[in-house]
C-alpha cells in the first residue's frame, strides 16, 4: 500500500464512485465515453472517502465539495496511520542507515508476523 501524503492523492473518479455508493447525485463525466468507467479505484480511497463525506454531513455540511471531501478523507487516513501498525508506517521506507530505536521499533511491533 503506497502511503497517501497528499489530499489529491483521492481522485475525482474515486469521489465520484463514493459518492454513488452512498446515493449521492452524481454528474456524468464529460470525457466518458460510455456507461462504464476507465480508470479502477483503490478499494481503500473508496472506504475513505466515503467515511469523509458522511462525517462531513453530520457535521452539518449540504453542499460538499471536492477539496473538503479530499481534505476530510486524508485526515481520517492520517489519524488511522498514527493508531495503525509501526510496520504499515514504515512500509517501504526501512533504510539500511536506520537507527537502532527505530528498527527496534519494528521488531517489536505486534502485526509483525514471522514465517517458516
């Protein structure tokens, strides 16, 4: 899993996939061509998105755009990333000039799991 640092790492087609799940109205794209979309999107973006755009409408939020759902979503990441496994933060980080306490870390992580 490639790790989201930025709002429009979330697509629009992905917005627009949340968005008909959740029953949203959602407009046709004018470079479509026909029924069916091109481009797959990440099941993950999509659990996101659409956590982002019902929490915004709780909030209180009718007209939603795409830059807050963006912004929401990449929050709502950030905060499951701090409660998340070391080993998922440093997924393809791990340096061979890491430092003690940090690959420390990682061997002492709890979703890390060893095989025979």
């Amino acid at each position: 899993m490639k790790q989201i640092n930025k709002p429009s790492a979330f697509k629009t087609c992905e917005i627009a996939i949340a968005k008909e799940e959740l029953g949203l109205p959602v407009r046709k794209a004018a470079n479509r061509r026909g029924a069916k979309r091109v481009v797959e999107a990440n099941p993950l973006h999509i659990e996101y998105l659409k956590r982002a755009i019902q929490d915004l409408e709780k909030s209180g939020k009718s007209n939603l755009t795409y830059k807050e759902i963006r912004e929401k979503a990449l929050d709502l990441y950030k905060k499951d990333m701090d409660k998340s496994s070391v080993l998922i933060k440093y997924k393809g980080k791990i340096k061979l000039n890491m430092s003690k306490s940090e690959a420390l870390k990682i061997v002492d992580d709890k979703g890390l799991t060893y095989e025979c």
